[in-house]
C-alpha cells in the first residue's frame, strides 16, 4: 500500500473498534514510515530495529544503505506472523512478492 497522508486519516477517523486487522496492521505500517517523513530522515542511509508491543507486535528492521526494510507482526494469541516488506513510500506482503503460499 502506498503512503498517503489522507487515506491514513481516513482510515484513522474510523476508529480503532470499526477497523478490521488488516486495516489497523495497515495504520501501524503507514505510521512508522510517516514518522520517518516527520523526523526527516534519510531512510537510506538510517537504519531501524524498532518494535511495538502489545497483543499484536511488530518489529521494523532496516539495515543501513538499503532501501527495503522488513516488518513482521505476531499474533501472540494465534502463534502466527505475517511478514511485510516496506520502502519510504510504501509497503507489501512478503508472501505477495515471493508468490509464497503460508498454507
């Protein structure tokens, strides 16, 4: 999904009970890359290793010099994960770009 300032206020003027998960995986995701934009980093030259806890966590990892990172969201209750790709611009699920089956 690609960042959009006004589609991630839409999203967020639902409120969190009227989301479904993929929407609210979909604000976390579009917020870590906002915040990126607001601090005015270099997301090529920065590198992350940030993560968000709760009952849904999610880790970013970015090395330095490279302009994908990895996100990976754990459903602690469910004991499975789903795994994300993002760039400065946007994000897509691993599984989609690798033609994966998590069957």
């Amino acid at each position: 999904m690609k960042y959009n300032e006004l589609e991630l206020k839409k999203m967020m003027k639902k409120g969190f009970d009227n989301l479904t998960v993929d929407e609210v995986i979909s604000i976390d995701i579009l917020n870590f890359i906002r915040t990126i934009h607001l601090n005015k980093q270099n997301f090529y030259s920065a590198r992350f290793d940030t993560q968000y806890f709760g009952d849904r966590e999610m880790t970013f990892n970015k090395e330095e010099n490279s302009l994908i990172g990895h996100c990976r969201v754990s459903f602690k209750d469910e004991g499975k994960g789903i795994d994300y790709l993002f760039t400065e611009n946007d994000y897509e699920l691993l599984s989609e770009i690798c033609n994966i089956s998590n069957d």
